[in-house]
C-alpha cells in the first residue's frame, strides 16, 4: 500500500531535495517511513511533485551532489520519468553538473531515454552548451578544451544543435 503524504509533507521532501538539504531530507524520510510503517525508498517513490518529478530530479538538477548520493543510496528507480518524460540525467546533463552526470551513469541511469521532445540527455546538455558534459556522453572525461571543441563542430558559447 502506498504511503499516504500530505501536500505539505510532499514539498518538504521535494524542497530539501532540491536544495541539498540532505540531513533534513534523510531525517523527514525516516519519520515519515517509521509513521507510514514503510521504507523510506517507498516515501521517495511516492513523492512527485505538479509536473511529477522526483526529489532524484530536483537534487539532481540543481547539481547536489551528496543530496543525490543519498537519494540513491535508498534504492529508487534512477529512470524515473516526469511529465514531459525527462529523467534526473536529463535535467542534471541540461544544468552541466558533470559530477551528478557521472553519479547517475555509475548508478545505472540510462542515457538513451528519450524525452516527449525526443530528446536523450546528450541532447539536453548540447542545448544548455554543457560541453564537458557532452564530451562526457560522448566517451571523454568531460573536460573538454578548445581542441575538442574543434573536433566537435562547436564553438564556446554556441552550440551546432
């Protein structure tokens, strides 16, 4: 049975995870599983907020990476989609936090889904110019300089897409 959150309780954990506030998220997790009589990856699975995102996409939007760490540390689906389709690698590829890109990958996202725009995160980070992150997707270390931007058609500051 899914937990029942209030529409408070679900913008405190949406809140926190976006802005890393990671000791209080993991603190309102556990109250809430311990009341629910649950685990708190059932809390986070029930958590979405208007546009059906996930505190995975909000944590990792805004590039926090110990924030997504423990997000994932609890086990919820790392391909979780929102209304327009986008995951947490999306959002975290079209903000250029590389460190949360590389997270997400090594804890097994999928960087071939595509969005209702058709649109995977490669996709997303060429639109935000997010080279290093393009380089990453792309089989480099995401640290492209202006040799790789050359051989990637792309100049600073302006993307070919």
């Amino acid at each position: 049975m899914a937990p029942k959150l209030s529409e408070d309780e679900i913008d405190d954990i949406i809140y926190f995870s976006r802005t890393g506030e990671t000791t209080t998220l993991l603190e309102t997790l556990t109250t809430l599983s311990t009341r629910e009589k649950t685990s708190p990856t059932q809390i986070l699975n029930a958590t979405r907020d208007d546009s059906s995102s996930t505190p995975l996409h909000m944590s990792s939007a805004n590039g926090h990476l110990e924030t997504t760490r423990a997000i994932l540390a609890l086990g919820p689906s790392v391909d979780a989609v929102n209304g327009h389709g986008n995951t947490a690698l999306h959002w975290a590829a079209l903000g250029g936090h590389l460190a949360v890109v590389r997270l997400l990958v090594e804890s097994g996202a999928s960087a071939v889904v595509v969005n209702e725009s058709g649109q995977m995160a490669l996709d997303m980070a060429l639109r935000g110019d997010k080279l290093d992150v393009v380089d990453f997707f792309l089989g480099g270390k995401g640290d492209v300089g202006e040799a790789e931007m050359e051989k990637l058609g792309l100049e600073e500051g302006h993307c070919s897409s």
